[in-house]
C-alpha cells in the first residue's frame, strides 16, 4: 500500500499529500489536462441543452423538497419497497450498515461476494470490514477493480483510477491477470479485466450495489453504470444488497428524467449512462435488501448552512473542473468523497480530522458553477471556514498567525512599520523568508518589494489641489 493511497489508514493533511502527488510533475500534468478536458466535455453537453439551466434549477427544487420533507419520502418509500417485497433496514452509522450487510452474509454461509461501484461503501469502509470478517469482496467497476488490486482507495467518485497511466495499468494486469509483459493496448487489458470479472460474476451469490436515486413514490431504485456490472451482479446472484444513503431519495419516478439528463452529462459529457437500470422487486427465488445510512446526514441536514450539500447526485462535475483539485489528486483528500464536494461532507463527519480540507480550494466558485443540483459549493467551503476557526480546529500556527494579521492591519502606525519591516528584510536578508520554511516560496518565486508602500508614493505624487481663484 502506498502511503498517500489509502485514506482510511493516512492522516496527514491535503497540503502534505498534495506535494506528495505533485513530486511527478509529469503526472500532474496529464492528470490535470484529462480532467479539464472531461470538463470540456461537459460544457459541450450542456450546451446542446437549451433547457439546461432550467433543468439545474428544477433538479435543485426537487431536491429542496426532498430535504424538507425526507421523512415523510422515506416512510414512503420504504412501504413501497415492503409492499415490492424487498427487504428494508435502518443503519444510523458506518458501523450499524456494515454490520447489517455481514449478517445478510452471514446469514447465507457466504465468504466471496461481488460489488458493483458505491462510493457509500467506500465512506464506511465496508471492503476493510467485511475482509476483517473473512468476506472476500470483489469490485467489479473496472476502474474500481485496478485500485482495489492495486489496494488503493478510488481517487475520483465517477472515476476512481484516473490518476492511473495505461502503462501502469498493464503492469498491474500483468501481475494479476497474467496479460503479456509490457503490454498497455486498452482494448487487450479490457478484455482481460471482462474474462476475469465474469468467472467471479458467474460464480458469486451475493451482490450489492449502491443506488443512484430511489423513487419514494414506486418503492424502485435507479443505478447507473456505463459497465452494466450492477446489472451482471443483482441478476445472477441469489442475494441482491442495495446500500443507500437516506438522500438518495427522490419524490416519483417522473423527477427522474430530470436527473437522469443532468447526471450522465456532468459527469463525462455523455448524454446519457449506458445502463440506468430499474430495480423494484426481487425475482422469483431472490432475497432484495435495501439498507438506508445515515451517516451524519442528519446532523447536516440539521445544519443550515450546509443542509444543500445533501442534494449531491454525485456526479464528479466539480472534481473535474476544480483547479485544486486537478493538481492535487484525489487522495490528498484522505476521505472517501474528495474534491470540493467531499470537503463539505467530511467535516460534517468529524471536524477534528478534516478541518484541513475546507481550506483546499482557491474560493473561485467553478465548482458552484457547473453543479447540476446548484449547490453553493464554494460559499459552504468558506462558511466552514469560518465555523472550524470558531470551533477551535485551526491549526495553531495558523491561530498565531490571523491573531497578529488583526493587530497589525486594525492598527495604520504598526501597519507602516510592519511594512517597512518587510520590505527591509527581503531586500537585505532575502533567504529570511525565501527559504523552504515558506509554503508560499516552496513553488514559486517572491514578488521583488516595491522601494516604497503605497502611501509614501501618494504622499509624493498626490497632485496638490488647485488653489482658489485670487490668492
Ligand atoms: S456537488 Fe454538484 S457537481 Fe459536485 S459531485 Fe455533487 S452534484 Fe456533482
């Protein structure tokens, strides 16, 4: 396991895991330069939409009143999926889902399951668990597959091994798949990972998936996948699991049209997912288990500033277009759901741990622009900016730092001072602040100081005023 890869196991901050990522020059480039492109990607989607801002604002409506109202949609729903004949259970936590999933495994005597892609999963560390109690669990979303071989965590929501070179990749299939040395050809390796994943398709009886949206109306949940693995896995295994989380749902099924357009064209610019496949009841001889996690929804759904982020369908837009982002990788993010988004759910979960990330963005607000639910990413990002410090989480150094800004720029003789101070230092003792003990100098060259401040300038070349007329 690399040290920067798996984020259930790393504590370090995003700026240290950042420079961890951005020691190969050579793959932050393309990592950022693929991203922009898929962003591209999206905006020419959108724009053959004429009705695309419309549809961002009535996604972003329904999801209101979904937040408004989740109990009563939930109460529904689960009367509608009782009445199909699925099963429902409640986990409020992390640790209640897992749980659940390996008494329903238990239950059956298995020790070999398949999984298809859920990033509800992945926050609970439910494949750490379930290993822990000898359940072998199989990613079978091709990218989710490479990083679980490579024992990485995914490092993108919709796609998870995107900081991985086809070189790379072929390696590792090499390794574990016994494809032919040095050989990186997609279409090979694809074929590889398709005869490996259907032996373990055809064999396992246990399935779970995570679940896109799930109608309160039918008791039916959507997933999406371009792969058809969800589809592979609940149709062939005995025992099918959905895992949840309790914002998923949305009101009928004719809200979906309106999600399904938005979701597949943010994400890759592609009209739509290649399978949106329907799931309402269990096929004749089938278990269906549908479990709903909390997971802290609640507490956010209790916090007004930030109750918005529920609406996230998830679609990786603001990953993709976020400058941050893009050169620092996903793992710096040392949570499950990283980028902008992810930096406004997990302080949700633990503030003490993720105090870091709300600080890992340049506030330019891209993010908030291509959200297809409208979620005021970047205004969340700097509101929680405000509540950490208030909260006592900011680094000391950090503390020490804002405490002396205050009294030097409430206070115009100190400020001069302060100035002229500077000024001094970098002109004749340079390696004071340009030294690797300066984050600010680690990347970049200092600005030359100016000979003088501002107001010493004005002072000196302020035209007098005209004098009045006879004197
Ligand atoms: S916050 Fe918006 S843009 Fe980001 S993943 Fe969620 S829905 Fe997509």
């Amino acid at each position: 396991m690399s040290d920067q890869t798996k984020h259930t196991a790393n504590h370090s901050d995003h700026a240290t895991l950042a420079e961890a990522f951005n020691a190969d020059e050579a793959r932050v480039n393309w990592h950022d330069e693929t991203l922009w492109w898929i962003r591209q990607k999206r905006d020419k989607a959108a724009h053959t939409l004429p009705e695309w801002e419309q549809l961002r604002e009535t996604a972003s409506q329904i999801k209101h009143n979904v937040l408004s109202n989740l109990s009563e949609y939930l109460v529904q729903f689960e009367k509608q999926a009782k009445t199909n004949g699925a099963i429902i259970h409640w986990a409020a936590d992390a640790k209640e889902h897992n749980k659940i999933v390996h008494e329903i495994i238990s239950k059956h005597g298995i020790t070999q399951i398949v999984k298809s892609k859920s990033m509800l999963t992945e926050e609970c560390h439910l494949n750490e668990y379930l290993k822990q109690q000898g359940v072998e669990v199989i990613d079978t979303d091709l990218g989710e597959r490479i990083v679980q071989l490579a024992d990485e965590a995914p490092s993108h929501i919709v796609l998870p091994c995107i900081h991985w070179k086809k070189e790379e990749i072929g390696e590792l299939f090499h390794k574990y798949l016994g494809t032919p040395e040095g050989n990186a050809d997609p279409q090979l390796l694809t074929h590889a990972a398709r005869l490996h994943l259907r032996e373990k398709f055809l064999t396992r009886k246990i399935a779970i998936t995570g679940v896109n949206f799930a109608v309160a109306e039918t008791g039916e949940f959507v997933v999406c996948t371009n792969e058809g693995n969800a589809d592979m896995g609940a149709h062939l295994a005995d025992v099918h699991i959905a895992c949840m989380g309790i914002e998923k749902i949305i009101p009928e099924r004719n809200h979906l049209g309106v999600f399904l357009r938005l979701l597949a064209r943010s994400a890759t610019g592609q009209p739509i997912t290649t399978y949106s496949s329907h799931f309402k009841k269990p096929r004749k001889g089938q278990e269906l288990h549908i479990v709903l996690v909390d997971n802290g929804r609640s507490t956010q759904l209790g916090r007004e500033d930030f109750r918005n982020s529920l609406k996230c369908i998830r679609c990786g837009a603001c990953f993709n277009t976020c400058p941050v982002y893009r050169r620092s990788g996903g793992h710096s993010y040392h949570t499950a759901i990283a980028g902008p988004i992810g930096s406004i759910l997990a302080p949700n979960l633990d503030m003490k741990e993720y105090a870091d990330l709300p600080f890992a963005s340049t506030l330019c607000g891209s993010c908030s622009n291509v959200c297809p639910v409208k979620i005021d990413i970047h205004q969340q990002l700097y509101k929680w900016r405000q509540v950490l410090v208030q909260q006592g989480h900011a680094p000391a150094s950090k503390k020490i730092a804002m405490k002396g800004m205050n009294t030097v720029l409430s206070n115009p003789s100190l400020y001069k001072i302060a100035g002229k101070t500077g000024r001094w230092f970098i002109k004749h003792l340079s390696f004071t602040v340009n030294n690797k003990l300066n984050p600010w100098y680690k990347q970049r060259e200092m600005p030359e100081t100016p000979k003088e401040s501002f107001s010493e300038w004005y002072k000196k070349n302020r035209k007098k005023p005209p004098s009045p007329k006879g004197e």
